[in-house]
C-alpha cells in the first residue's frame, strides 16, 4: 500500500509541474492553450535526444531551456496578437498548434514509443517506510516539491511575482499602474513552457515516450486546472497531487472506474465551488 499511495503522489508531482504552467498562463492571458500537452510532450522528445546524445543531467536542464523558447514564440506570435480575439478563437489556434507540434514530432522521431533510461545514479530501488521503491520516482517526487516551492516563493515573495498577480487580476489596473504587461506575459508563457519541459524531461524515465502522450494528459490537466480554480497556482498544485494519489488507488480499488476519478472529480467540486477549490468569485 506504501508503494502504490508514492505512485500516486510520483503522479500527482507530474500534473503538479505541468498544471501549474497551465494555471499560470490561463490567469494571466485568460488562455486555454490545448498546446501544452505537446509542449510537454516535446520536453520528453528533447530529453531523451539530449539524454541519448549526452546524458539526463544535461536534458533535464535543455529541455525546459528549449520549451521556455517555444513558449516565447507563442507568446510573440500568437497570444499577443489574438489578446482582443475571443476565447473560443485562440483556444482553436492553440488545438491547431498542438496537432501541427504532434505531427512534427511523428516526421522527426516517428511513430514508435521509446523508452528512455534513467540515469545510473538513479537506477535501483530504495526503502520508504520498509517497502521498496524505485529511486528515480523518488528523485521525481522531490524535483516537483522543490519546483512548487520555488514557483511559490518567486510568485509571492519577488517583484516579478507582485507584477504577476497584479496582472493577473485585472490587466488594465496594472497597466495604469505602470506594470509592463506585455513583458510579464512573456515572462509567465516561458515560464509556462519551461514547466511543460520539465515535467516532459521528468516523465521521459517514468512513461514510454510517444507522440501520442501529450494529447493523453492534456484532459487531465485541463480537469485539475479547473478543479483547482481557474488561474490559480496553488490550487493547480493541491488539484494536481489530490488527483493523481486518487487515480492511482482508484487503479486498486475500483479499477473499472479508475478511468472516471477525473471528470467525477470535475462534477463534484464544479457543484460544490463552481470557482474551483482555490478560485475566487466572480
């Protein structure tokens, strides 16, 4: 039981990474980008071609480096110029750029899954509250605790982070305040980015990596963004870690309906708090 409640939590830390540059980028620009599951899927591309041609230290720290220059790319060319668009327009503009990133990705590296080694320091298992457990899952629990807590502390406690939250709350208030909005936006999408390429270069060890995985957890993240309040860090974090201990042992205990535990999740807290666990009304 300790072992499977640490899948959940080693999966939880996923969509933790990964909602949380989802929630940030929604908060700020308004945006639902259906791109970010192959942002995340690209991250994982990127890192097992880094980590086959150098090693996984070095692409646990490109990927995020190349996704956070995707993110600015879209923020340059497509976000700022649909900001005045309505959200269902950017929200296809964005499914467009996640099946045009996916099909890239089949001409560069195929169709087939790979499967990517962790690193040597990482490989073998450790004991946890006396049950065995990979050491790389670990290592991947810890790097997501560390990234929320940085993420955190940057959004709330720096300047940067100030001008983020004021933004975020009402874009043209911070503008009359002097805040550059179009510079913390860019700021904030490759930050959004970047996580997509860690949580990318993170799964690489711990999933298979096919073109296919990014559109397989994008509903999911979707779910915990709302879940967790639309716009929301913190929220997109709990959701995130909530969600995935819950799938996991949803896999043990009723494994014919582990596949629902999301959108049941979705139902029950959008009847309870149509604002999400963390959202604020409106």
């Amino acid at each position: 039981m300790i072992a499977q409640l640490l899948n959940g939590i080693a999966l939880g830390s996923l969509y933790m990474v990964l909602s949380s540059g989802l929630a940030m980028i929604y908060g700020l620009r308004g945006v639902t980008n259906f791109a970010h599951g192959s942002l995340y899927m690209a991250g994982a591309y990127v890192a097992m071609s880094v980590s086959a041609n150098v090693n996984f230290w070095v692409a646990l720290l490109a990927a995020p480096l190349v996704l956070a220059i995707v993110g600015a790319s879209l923020e340059l060319i497509f976000f700022r110029s649909l900001q005045d668009r309505n959200h269902i327009e950017v929200g296809l503009v964005t499914f467009g750029l996640s099946m045009i990133l996916e099909r890239v990705i089949v001409l560069v590296w195929g169709e087939q899954t790979h499967t990517v080694s962790p690193p040597e320091l990482l490989t073998g298992s450790m004991s946890i509250l006396g049950a065995s457990y990979p050491t790389y899952r670990i290592f991947l629990i810890v790097v997501a605790l560390v990234m929320a807590a940085a993420l955190v502390g940057w959004v709330q406690y720096t300047r940067t982070g100030l001008y983020v939250r004021a933004a975020s709350r009402d874009v043209q208030a911070a503008s009359v305040l002097g805040i550059n909005v179009d510079r913390v936006s860019l700021i904030v999408v490759c930050v959004g980015g970047a996580l997509a390429g860690l949580a990318g270069a993170l799964a690489a060890p711990y999933i298979s990596v096919s073109p296919t995985m990014g559109m397989q957890i994008l509903i999911t993240v979707l779910i915990v963004v709302v879940v967790g309040g639309a716009g929301s860090i913190g929220g997109a974090m709990v959701a995130g870690m909530a969600l995935g201990v819950l799938q996991t042992m949803g896999n043990i205990w009723v494994p014919a309906l582990a596949a629902l535990i999301p959108f049941v999740a979705l139902v029950v807290v959008l009847l309870w708090r149509p604002q999400g666990i963390a959202g604020k009304k409106a």
